[in-house]
C-alpha cells in the first residue's frame, strides 16, 4: 500500500483508538501476561495509548515501550501513570532501547504490521537481543483463515445505521502474505478512509522466525485464558522463550 509507513496507522487512527479497538480481552490479556511475566521488568514493542501497559503497571511491573507514532504515546502520557513510562519513539524492528527485560509482548497482531517477512525477522531478533537468558517473547496474533474471501477479496458491513454505513474492504496476495483493508466509513458529511496493510504469518513460520532469533516456543495457547491450541482456533498467543546460559 503505497505511502503507508510505520508512522501512519498513528497519524490516522491515535484519535479514536481507544473507543474504536477494544478487543475486549484487555482483563485476561493482562492476567495472563502477569502470571508469564511473574515479575520484573516488561518491554511491550508497539506499547499504543497503553492498554496493556497501564494496568501491568499499576501492578508493579517495571514497563517500558517501544511505539512509532508520537501521537499514539501522546494519548498515553495523557493518562494517569502514562507519563511514568519510559516509551522509546521508533520502529520496532530496530528500534534501540537500553537496559534488558524479563519479558517481551506484542499483542494485538501488531506483529502484522510490518509488511514483510523481513522486517518481521528483524523484530524478532531485535527483541531476543534485549532480552535476559531465560527471559520470553510474548505474541499475540490471529490465525489467517479466507474462508470467506472471493477471488481474494472480501467486503463486509462493520456498522450500519440510519445515517452511516462502515464497509471494510479487503484484497489478499497470497504469494506475499500480504492483506491490504480499507476501512470506509460514509455519512452525511462524506466518506473517509483507514487503510491498513497486514502482512500475515502462520504460526510455524513465527517459530522459525523465534529459532533464527534464538529463541524456542514454550507455550501455545489457543486464546488468553489458556485455551488449547488447534486447527480450529482462530488466534494464538505465543511466548518463546531465550534459553538460560
């Protein structure tokens, strides 16, 4: 997707990011990331306006971020305990942070927005580079599945009402595992667009991105309250782990 860049989904979406993405898995991601965690300290790559980081924080946890987009960390300085957080501005594929953590995470399927199978390799040894021997990576991410895509395409209805219509749109690539959506929201004062690129990864493709990096998978989790792992399940979380010296 043309001019789409690290910064962009923060220049386009930081303003109504909280109301408009909640997974509503917030409670048991934080539960489950705590009790991985244990104690220490805590590097969330892509941290946002804090939605996992503040209440591991308010925990006790030392948490630190790595976010691209200034006016996404802008939001997060604005809520309380926000501003205690070290956030570091960059990329997370090589973005350089000091000291060494305990534990890693990247929720979300943020790891899909880096659009290359390059770029993901590279945050992957990026974050095993600051990590403890015996410190892990946390990931969450979905599962592809176009089962409903047609030619490689797909629209659906988001939200329709009286006086709005939000259509998503979605082109798929299979040879660079790559999905670009558009997302478009029309009312009476006109249309706008959210793009947003994804570049997919099956999960034994991740672990090979892990063992590259120098890190082993040890825990599969079909969804954050440990459900097991299959073929069905439409998400995962990961967490790999460095080995001890």
């Amino acid at each position: 997707m043309q001019g789409y860049g690290p910064t962009s989904f923060g220049e386009l979406n930081a303003d109504e990011y909280d109301d408009l993405h909640d997974p509503g898995t917030t409670d048991a991601a934080v539960e489950l990331i705590a009790d991985v965690a244990g104690s220490g300290s805590v590097l969330e790559l892509a941290i946002g306006t804090g939605r996992i980081a503040l209440p591991l924080a308010a925990r006790g946890f030392a948490v630190s971020g790595i976010e691209a987009s200034p006016q996404m960390v802008d939001k997060l300085r604005a809520k309380p305990g926000g501003a205690d957080i070290p956030v570091v501005i960059g990329d997370m594929v090589d973005a350089a942070i000091d000291g060494v953590f305990d534990t890693a995470i990247l929720v979300f399927n943020t790891l899909f927005n880096l659009t290359s199978q390059d770029a993901q390799v590279r945050c992957f040894a990026n974050t095993a580079a600051r990590l403890r021997p015996g410190g892990v990576f946390l990931v969450e991410t979905f599962v592809p599945d176009f089962s409903s895509y047609s030619d490689n395409q797909r629209v659906r209805t988001m939200r329709l009402d009286m006086g709005s219509v939000w259509l998503e749109a979605a082109r798929h690539d299979p040879v660079t595992q790559l999905i670009e959506f558009q997302r478009i929201r029309i009312t009476g004062d006109g249309m706008e667009l959210k793009p947003l690129p994804m570049r997919y990864a099956w999960p034994q493709e991740m672990d090979l991105m892990a063992q590259l990096a120098g890190l082993r998978l040890r825990d599969r989790w079909g969804g954050w309250h440990r459900e097991p792992f299959d073929a069905a399940s439409p998400m995962h979380v990961s967490v790999y782990e460095k080995p001890a010296r």
